[in-house]
C-alpha cells in the first residue's frame, strides 16, 4: 500500500484529492497539510512514500518544504502539483529534490499515473512541461562559448595586462599617459565583455590567455 501525504492550501482541493484517491487500488492518504511548515513537520512523523505537494503555499513555500523534506528523508517521493507550467516553478523544485511534476489542469489519470512512476523510482513530468527539463538539460551540458583576447580592443588588453600585474587605476594612468577616469572605464569594460565581476577573475584570464605571466 502506498501511503500518501497531501498538501496544499486550499481545503476543497485536499478533501476532492483524497477522495479520488481513496478510489485508487493501492493507495492510502494518511495525512493532509495546509502550508508548507505543516508538511515538513507531517512528512517527518508520518513518513509517508509520496507527497502531492503544492508549489504556492503560506509560510513556507512547497520548493523549500520539498527541500527540507527529501534533505531529511530522501526515500521520500515527493510529486508537485501545481498550476504553474512555468520553467522557474519546474527546474526549482526538481532541483530541491522533487521526482514529479503535474500540472493541475491535467486528468486525475496522470496524477495516478505520477504517484505510481515516482514510487517505482523513475521521474514524472507532465508533457507541456517536459520540454523546460529537456531545455536546462541541454543548457547545463552545452559548452559556454570561450572568452577570447579577440573580443578586446589593443588598448584593452595593455590595461589588462597591468591590472593583472596588480597596478592600480591611478598607476596605469600615469603609465599610459591617460586619465584615471578612462582606467576606471576601460576595467569596467572588460568586466563587462568578459562577464567577470573582480580583478581575479581578469588575473585568471590574463594569465591563461597568455598576456602574463604574473
């Protein structure tokens, strides 16, 4: 027997969820919570195999509520129920340790279905939200493009290679004969070309593409 745990905010949804599944051969609901602090206290003296868990709740929200839950006990199941088929809502709580996602707006067939998929270890996503997991897949494993000395101007890279060998802004506006404000411009510049945000960073680059070797 499965034993499922049901949590979300509003009563009529609860009281209609475990009236379906109470119809389900196999599954037993042993508890109801209305927020997100109820279900991390419910699922740790219930212990239940599955979660329909809700993503918007009050206090605190189902993405931490999974987090907590799965950190405590990972064997627990955890299946977001959420009318959200929004890509931050999806990746979010998969990351936080859920193993399913349905929509609201689906069949209680699917959810049947999610519940029994989750229990036997594999993930659940509803269809229209499939493709956003698909899609960070890609992102995560897709090489970034390079940063190259190419993307920078010559004067550029002789900044570069001065606030790499630790020269300050006032410092190489003496050495290169040009104001501190134009320094200060051009290092700002380069964070931006370069998407890096600290001189270390810069070193780094500088010192791997060869401009130093400081």
């Amino acid at each position: 027997m499965t034993t499922i745990l049901i949590a979300d905010d509003h009563r009529v949804v609860r009281e209609g969820l475990r009236t379906l599944l109470a119809q389900e051969p196999g599954m037993e609901v042993v508890g109801e919570a209305a927020d997100g602090h109820e279900v991390v206290a419910a699922a740790r003296t219930l212990q239940p195999e599955v979660i329909i868990m809700d993503i918007a709740m009050p206090g605190l929200n189902g993405i931490e509520a999974t987090r907590q839950i799965v950190g405590e006990n990972p064997a627990i199941r955890v299946v977001a129920l959420s009318m959200y088929a929004d890509r931050r809502f999806v990746t979010q709580i998969l990351r936080a340790g859920a193993l399913g996602y349905v929509l609201k707006e689906a069949a209680f067939e699917e959810l049947a279905r999610a519940i029994q998929t989750v229990v036997s270890g594999k993930p659940y996503l509803s269809p229209a939200v499939a493709g956003f997991v698909v899609e960070e897949f890609v992102q995560q494993v897709s090489p970034a493009p390079a940063k190259s000395l190419a993307l920078l101007t010559s004067r550029e890279q002789e900044i570069l290679k001065l606030l790499a060998e630790g020269m300050r802004a006032r410092e190489i506006a003496q050495e290169l004969s040009i104001g501190q404000k134009t320094v200060e411009a051009h290092r700002q510049n380069l964070m931006n070309k370069l998407d890096m945000h600290s001189i270390a960073e810069l070193t780094r680059f500088a010192i791997r593409e060869g401009l130093t070797t400081v």
